[in-house]
C-alpha cells in the first residue's frame, strides 16, 4: 500500500514518494511533504532551468543554484522562471 501525504505544492492529500528523493535535510522535508506529483512537477521544472540556464548538473554552482530553486519550489514562493523563458 503506498503512503500519503498533505502535499505543500498540491494543498491536498496525495500519494507520497517512495523514499527521500535527495540527501540529507531537504530530502527528508521533501518526503514527508511532497507527493509524486509535485515532484514531477519540480522534475519538469527543473528540467527547464537546465535547459534555460544551460546548466551543467556537475558544476557545484549549478547544484547549489538547482537545490535553492527546489526549496523556494516546495516550500517557499515557489519556483521562478527565467527572465526571458517563453513557454511553447
């Protein structure tokens, strides 16, 4: 039986994730309060920075930038979009 949870992004009662989805704090928040359509979500999101930003996932500035993001993403504002991104 999967596990729910009361989504932070969605406002509502959802199927959690399976396990925490990145280490260490932030990973454990995200599990107890990010279901899995939220973190596809986030995964879309996120993908779209890369490719804007043309974001290296190996550079440690672009980690650094990517987690900041997944934070305000969930749990604050939400996430931004870049200045000059036009959605198709």
């Amino acid at each position: 039986m999967s596990r729910t949870v009361h989504c932070v992004r969605l406002k509502q009662e959802a199927e959690g994730l399976d396990r925490p989805p990145y280490p260490g704090e932030l990973g454990q928040r995200i599990f107890d309060n990010v279901s899995k359509q939220a973190w596809q979500e986030w995964l879309k999101h996120q993908t779209m920075l890369i490719n804007e930003y043309r974001l290296s996932p190996i550079d440690p500035k672009a980690r650094k930038m990517l987690e900041e993001e997944m934070e305000k993403f969930f749990f604050g504002e939400g996430g931004d979009l870049p200045p000059d991104f036009k959605p198709e």
